[in-house]
C-alpha cells in the first residue's frame, strides 16, 4: 500500500511539474513595452516573471509590471505603477494581486485575495479598508495575469473563454476573451503566424501575440476612459524581450 501511494504521489508530482514547465516562458523573463497614448511616447513598463514565491504554505509564480512615465510627461503628470501577481503555476489564474499606485496626486495600495475555487474575492485599499468581498463565476483574472493566462493557454480561431476581470475601484466585471488570427509578420527574416485576443467587455484589453512557441505579446491595448465619445486608449508595444 504504502509503495503504491509513493508511486501515486510521484505520478502526480510529474504531472504538475510537466504543467508547470511547459509554459511558453520560464522564471527570469523580461519583456519591455513602449507606451503610447494619442500616439505620443508617454511611458515605459518593464514585466518581469520573477519565479517562486512561497504564499500561505503553497508555492506560487510572482511577477512584476512596474510601469513608469516618461522624464518629459513626468514633470507634467507623473506617472508610477507597480503591479504584483502571484500565481497558481499550473493554471495561471491568480491568488493575489497587490498594486501601488501613483498617477498624478492620486496614490493608492490596492491588495486582492482571489480564492479560485470557492469563486471569492476580497479587494482592499484606502477607501476599503474592511475589505470588499465578492463572489466569482468564472476564473478570475487581473490585466497583469490576463497576459501570462492566455499565454499559457494553446487557443484558435474562434475560440471563446468566459472569465471574471477585476477591475480598479474595487469591481468585477463579466467578460469574454475572443481569439482571432492575425496578420503574419516579418522578424529575423522569419514569416511568424500570430493571435489576436480581444476581450469583450472589462477593460477592452486587446493583445497580439505570436503564435509560436514563444507566445510573445507584441502589443497591449486597454481602453481606460471615455472623452466626449472618445475611447482613450493605452497602447503598449514590445521593444525587448530577454529569456
């Protein structure tokens, strides 16, 4: 009995491990993205797979977005936002989520617990100091681990994936990822297939990736707010990768 629940055990660690390590990117990845509003250069944000961070007993993957405006903007409007992750490293889906936020006068500590399978979340930050709490109906993902999510994940034309999106101020909002191919571009002299990702409802994040065994994300597109009609949109483009 006891050698056939050894062998169970490490069947089952073999199988998490092969999960976990078939991702597309591995612990140490950085990818720089150029941010443009209106066009105009207005910040840089670095993100960072840092690798394994202990939380509650359980290991999970950390990663970093720290997003910054740049030298030109900043003394007209500054701009400096840190995001943490941490996430489940077979899944993607995330257990916490701290951000600090500075833009302009306004600063805020924002820190979200996310239990995944019992469909809750709690958010807090300086106007909710006791906690908002929330219930979940499907996996529950944030602008940070959205990114390494559809990463993980192999995906075609058509397909359609029902997800949670925590949004600033405290909210969730139901959306849907849409995948559709895209145009096929030049790099190193190589013709590269890629995906575009859109999704429905939250924040309008949309992402163009390759489809290879990369997976990198080439651009990211939120649309934040709306002016007289207008959709102002913040459009990150990837200028460095580095494994």
């Amino acid at each position: 009995m006891k050698l056939k629940l050894l062998s169970l055990l490490i069947l089952l660690f073999s199988t998490a491990a092969a999960s976990i390590f078939s991702h597309p990117f591995k612990p140490g990845e950085s990818i720089r993205f150029k941010i443009k509003v209106f066009g105009i250069h207005v910040g840089n944000q670095t993100m960072t797979l840092k690798g394994y961070k202990t939380l509650n007993g359980k290991k999970y993957l950390y990663a970093v977005a720290d997003t910054k405006s740049t030298p030109s903007i900043s003394h007209i409007y500054v701009l400096h936002d840190i995001i943490h992750v941490w996430m489940d490293p077979v899944t993607l889906l995330p257990v916490k989520i701290f951000k600090n936020i500075r833009e302009g006068g306004w600063r805020n500590k924002v820190t979200i617990y996310i239990n995944q399978k019992n469909k809750t979340a709690v958010y807090y930050d300086k106007r909710n100091k006791k906690g908002r709490h929330f219930k979940l109906k499907h996996p529950t993902l944030g602008i940070l681990s959205l990114i390494y999510f559809v990463r993980s994940i192999k995906s075609s034309h058509g397909k359609l994936i029902n997800i949670d999106y925590l949004i600033d101020k405290g909210g969730i909002k139901k959306a849907k990822i849409l995948v559709k191919k895209g145009k096929d571009i030049l790099l190193s002299n190589r013709k590269i297939k890629t995906l575009k990702y859109n999704q429905l409802g939250g924040q309008g994040v949309k992402i163009l990736m390759t489809d290879d065994k990369y997976r990198l994300p080439l651009s990211i597109t939120v649309a934040t707010f709306k002016v007289h009609g207008y959709s102002i949109d913040i459009v990150g483009n990837l200028v460095k990768y580095q494994k």
